[in-house]
C-alpha cells in the first residue's frame, strides 16, 4: 500500500506461540503486547516494534554464545546461536516461534555470563508521499505538525466507521469524496451492493433502489448517504449560493478525501490508493430564515439522534452558539450520545478570541465534546480562536490556508479554508483513525488519547496544559502510538462540577461521579487560583476512595470578584498509578489573609467591605446575610420592601474588623410574617454601602 518493507516478518507468530502477557519487563526495559505484535514501553508511550524470537545479546567476556550457555540454564532445544559476530561484540539468538521467547530472554539476562540481552527491533522503509497532486500544498499534513505519513503506516480508515458531519450540506459529488461517502445499504433494495451509480459520468442515487419505502424502518424514506434536515428529503447537496455554503464540502475534505488516488487532496481518514477510507454520512441542518450560515440549534439535536440511530462513531461539529440555560437540554443530548452510544464529537472553540482570555463557545464547551482551537502554521494560537480552561487542543486552521474540497465543483475543484471550523474536523479525522485501528476504544478514552498525545509547542512553555493552547496541537502519529490507556490505571473521574457551598461564607464545594474500579484508593484534587496560578494541592486535597465531594475552605466565593479558581481531579489505584485529569471546572473566587486571634483561632479577614449576597435566595422562612469589614466600622444593615419603608434592622453599631452574618426570619419589627414578595437588604458601613434583593415565597 505504501510500498513498505518490513525487514522481519512477524504475522501470527504471536497468536502461535505461548505468550500469554500483556505487559513485560526486561530488567529496567518495559514492553506492551498489543494486537500480537510486542512494543517497547516509555513512559506510557509506545515505541519501536520488537520482535521477540530473535534476541541481541552479549556476554561479560565479550566471547560468542555458546550451546554450554543454553544448555547450563535448561534452554534446549528451538533455540539457536547466529554465530556471526555484530560490531561490539553482539551476537544473535533465535527461538522457535513455539517457544516463548520471554522465558529465553528472562533467564540469559538474569545469568551472571550476559551483560546485555535485547529483543530485535523492526525496522521499515520510509513511507511514500501520497501522490494527491495538492500533497505539498497541504502543510498541515506533514512532519512537524500532524505527521499523516507516519500515521498512514498504522491505519488509513476502515469504511466500517462512520463520521458524521453536521454541517449546510456536502457535495458528495465530488471526485475526491465520492469514493468515501456512506452508502446505506439498508435502503438497496436491488440489493447489487450499492445505492450510488455513474450513470452517464454523473453520479446519483441508485433508480433500481429508489421507491418511495423506508426499508430499513429509521424514520427516513431512501435515505441512501445521509439527510437534507433542510429541505426534509434525502439530498444533503449543499446550497449553490450563500456566504457559507462552501462550509461543509470544506469540512468533509479535511476528514474524507481519498488519498493518494491522484487527485488533489489527501484526507486524514480518507483510505489510501482506492481501498476506502472511513464512511462519511453529510446532514445537512436547518438554516435560519433562509440563511446558509446558521442553523437552529434543535436541528443540530435532531441530526445527533439520526447518526447515533445509524451507528455513527464520530460526529464533526463545526458550529458555536452562546450559552442556552441550566438545565440545558442539548447537554444532556451529548450525554446520552457520547456516554451510552459511545460517540466521540468535536466541536470548533469559536472565533470570538483575543488576546484576553474568551470563554469557549457552545457545543465545544460542554464537558464530554472535544473542544478543539485553531492554531496557525508556527503552532501559535490563532488570535481569533476562543480559549479557556476546558479547550482540548488546537488544530491547523488560523492561518485560512488549509486545502479541502469546493462546494462548486466542476466549476472550481478546490479551495483555501481556515479559523476553528477547519480545525475541528482535523480532530475528527484522527478520533475515526483512532476508532479504525482500537474500535474498542471508548469515547472518552479516545478524548483523553488525542489530548494527552498532544504536541507541547512553544508557547506553552514549560506546561503541560495551557489555557490558549490546551494540552498542544493534534499530532495524529503520537496519538495512533499513544498506548497509557492500556494499562490499569482508573478510568479519569467524570462529572466533575464546582458550586457555592450551601452556608455562607461560601466555599468552591466540588463534586463528581464515583469510580467503579475495584483497587480505587482515592482521589487527588489539584486547585489553581487565575490563569497565571501553577496547579497545586488544597489543603485536604487527597480525599478517599468512597468520596465524592470536596470542599476547599481555603477559599471564599465571591460573584464580584472579576477572578477565578479552577479545579480538576484524578483517580489514584492502590498500586499508586493515576488516571488522565478529569475536565477543568471554574468559578468566581476571593482569597483572604488569614489572621490568628489571641485564643490562637485561625480566622480570616477581608481586604475591603464586602455585603455577599444572601444564601438561601428564593428562601422561606430563613436566609443568611454575610458581609465582611477590613477595619472597625459603624455598620447599619437594613431590611426594606419595595415601597422603600423598613422592615427590620438587623444591625446598628460599631463592629471590628471580620467577618458577620445575621439570619433573617421573615418577620417585620413587629413580629408579623412579611408578604410574598421582594425584599432589600441595605448595609451601610464607613464609605461603603451596597444593596441586595431577596426574594420571599410562602
């Protein structure tokens, strides 16, 4: 396929013999089993392929093997002594493929007669370039950024995966996708295989298919590649005008054009020399007012459920919205998608950035989607990208120079694409890689893979997250090699959520979901205060295996307060390896030096006046009303209704510097029960004042 040598033949070998590991270790060396095939282990990283019936060895002495050697040691019989002498004094056994090799290789290296004793490495012939005329152009692709080649040799997609792209339409039409489009064969009622022909250098639907059924009873009469959510019919061709319509032909090039098929583009996930890539299934969405560069964000939900309902493992979704409102129904959609159907979605962090720190935009920012940013071609953020402490990593795109397919073809055959919407569907490409070479990877593993697998880039230091960057540009090579998730680590923690605790003065109190591995032995919290703050440990911070919730006392919560703390957690097993970070919560915060009172209590002062907003709020019949002074102070704190007349005074005198609360019941001066209604909670202390509204349910 990609006219590649492999020196040593290893197939089946593995499967033949006795080995039953899964891990091993040669003295201070560490080797993965994986797929039959035996790799070296760094770090969580895997590395060369070993092949393990032929050993490198070499003795104390620097004398050759000999028959003595094996036979002193019970190793008789399938194994023999190349009796060539390598430069340094190596020689080279072999072991019959119906031994295993690990017992050889364990017992010479614990002889007291050899110094060394190595598995051989393979080694291949450098892979070609795709012969796509465009391959040059497409810097993305190369070395030193998501490195295809490489990854190429592993996987180049496995038509059995199918990559949705909810998008404003795909020429499907197009030379370089056609071969890399879905066919729905529950809808071939000819039943010839296909449901796409060339009639006449033109290609369409099947008409020996087309008959008005739904054969294969999904709600959507011939739906043969997809769905035009749009035009409510099964022909998600894209609009021939508008300033978007090019948008999702663009996308489907980055993830689905056939490579090295002479022509034009190479895809990250588009096969190789006219064996199919992954299938790629085009919904076209809902446009607004007739609009092709925006959608109705519930059509965004309905083309969800139709690819989950259609097997799709991958969805592309490069689109951004604000914040809708808790509960937020469309979270709950991702949920459902990607925690019990195991769909893996990206999404695009939006193009709202700077050089100030912007929230990450909607899908992108829910806590189960990939949130992918756009990174320009010297691997600095894009100045648009949207960034933030919950973005995954960035992606080629900034610089509006990344090749893909036209929506207008015959007339144009390709064009120049960029900003996050050409960098999310870079991410999508490697998650289908990823799913074709370990389908039983989860969605949440193969997050955690191309986020881990990450290039560290310049800007980000000496980190290993960074808000701008998250944890570095997609390397497609390193993420189809990344091998940690192997292991027996715990799974990473899920759900993580930060709120006010419920009494004033309020503290972050997180929560998450439980881990169910059995040799779970705890948990570790890990708190940084602004985004210049290094991550560290709160005081208390390592909590035990049946918790679930932590509440950092160390700090205060004050919506005010333009800063804010962030937090994240692992799992810990008791053979003390920890799982990947969960997902990066955040809230508003203020710390306050502490001080020591003459009984030697620590408590805390505040550095300013401060009136905290009542807790609870609606409340019946009690709610709690903090405020805190820096310095001796006449404080008057004052209940008011709606007219403006008092209802109760709470407070009226000197006070020391610290912090104070009251609890008010409801009652007026005189004892009566107040109406239903809002309230006014008035302080006034030194030069400070500050009003608050509280709302009082019977």
């Amino acid at each position: 396929m990609r006219n590649m040598l492999v020196l040593f033949i290893v197939l089946g070998v593995l499967t033949s013999s006795g080995i039953s590991r899964d891990t091993f270790s040669l003295g201070d060396r560490n080797y993965i089993l994986e797929n039959d095939k035996v790799y070296t282990d760094s770090y969580g990283n895997k590395g060369s392929e070993m092949f393990p019936y032929r050993l490198i060895v070499r003795k104390h002495n620097r004398t050759a093997p000999t028959e003595n050697d094996l036979l002193s040691r019970n190793l008789t019989g399938g194994i023999t002594i190349v009796h060539d002498r390598l430069l340094g004094d190596y020689y080279i056994i072999e072991i019959d493929l119906a031994l295993d090799p690990f017992n050889t290789a364990t017992t010479l290296h614990n002889s007291t007669d050899f110094e060394y004793v190595e598995f051989d490495a393979i080694a291949r012939f450098n892979s070609s370039a795709p012969n796509d005329s465009l391959w040059n152009d497409q810097w993305n692709l190369q070395s030193g950024k998501l490195q295809m080649r490489d990854a190429w040799d592993i996987n180049t997609g496995d038509s059995s995966i199918l990559v949705g792209t909810l998008d404003n339409g795909v020429n499907y039409k197009h030379p370089d996708l056609i071969g890399n489009i879905w066919q729905n064969l529950g809808e071939d009622d000819d039943n010839d295989g296909c449901v796409l022909e060339l009639v006449n250098g033109v290609w369409q639907f099947d008409p020996d298919d087309i008959n008005g059924v739904d054969n294969d009873s999904n709600g959507k009469v011939d739906d043969f590649i997809g769905w035009n959510l749009n035009s409510n019919n099964n022909n998600p061709l894209p609009n021939s005008t508008g300033s978007a319509s090019h948008h999702g032909t663009a996308v489907a090039g980055i993830i689905a054009a056939s490579t090295n098929n002479d022509e034009g583009l190479a895809g990250i996930a588009g096969g190789w020399s006219g064996n199919q890539g992954i299938s790629l299934v085009p919904i076209k969405l809902v446009n607004t007012s007739g609009s092709s560069d925006s959608v109705f964000v519930s059509s965004v939900g309905t083309g969800i459920t139709y690819c989950i309902e259609n097997g799709v493992d991958v969805i592309n979704l490069s689109m951004t919205w604000d914040y809708i409102a808790e509960p937020d129904w469309f979270e709950d959609l991702i949920n459902v998608a990607v925690l019990d159907s195991e769909c893996v979605i990206v999404g695009s962090s939006g193009n709202d950035g700077g050089s100030n720190e912007t929230d990450i935009q909607f899908p992108a920012a829910y806590e189960n989607v990939i949130a992918v940013g756009a990174a320009a071609s010297d691997d600095s953020r894009w100045i648009g990208s949207s960034y933030g402490p919950g973005l995954s990593v960035l992606a080629p795109g900034g610089d509006g120079t990344i090749k893909t397919t036209h929506y207008l073809w015959p007339l144009y055959g390709y064009r120049n694409f960029g900003k996050t919407s050409a960098a999310a569907p870079h991410v999508a490409g490697v998650a289908a890689l990823l799913k074709s070479e370990y389908p039983e990877l989860s969605a949440s593993e193969i997050k955690e893979i191309i986020e881990f697998s990450a290039d560290r880039v310049a800007g980000m230091g000496d980190l290993n997250f960074h808000d701008e960057y998250g944890y570095g540009r997609l390397n497609a090579y390193n993420a189809m090699t990344y091998t940690s998730f192997l292991g027996s680590a715990p799974d990473a923690p899920q759900g993580l959520r930060v709120k006010p605790s419920s009494r004033p003065p309020s503290h972050p109190k997180l929560n998450w979901g439980a881990n169910t591995e059995p040799d779970l032995a705890g948990y570790k919290i890990e708190r940084r205060e602004g985004l210049a703050g290094s991550w560290t440990t709160p005081s208390g911070g390592n909590v035990s295996a049946i918790d679930t919730t932590f509440i950092d006392n160390d700090v205060f919560i004050l919506s005010s307060n333009p800063d804010r703390v962030y937090y994240r957690i692992r799992a810990l097993d008791l053979e003390a390896l920890y799982s990947t970070y969960s997902s990066v919560v955040d809230i508003f915060y203020n710390s306050f030096p502490k001080i020591t009172t003459k009984e030697g209590k620590a408590e805390t002062i505040p550095t300013s006046y401060f009136l905290m907003d009542n807790f609870p709020n609606p409340f019946n019949p009690n709610t709690t009303i903090r405020y805190g002074l820096p310095e001796d102070s006449k404080v008057s704190l004052v209940i008011y209704d709606l007219g403006g007349n008092v209802v109760r005074t709470l407070e009226s005198g000197m006070n020391e510097p610290g912090w104070y609360e009251h609890e008010w019941n409801g009652l007026t001066i005189d004892g009566r029960t107040v109406s239903t209604g809002i309230y006014f909670a008035r302080i006034a202390a030194g030069d400070y004042s500050k009003t608050i509204k509280m709302l009082y349910l019977k």
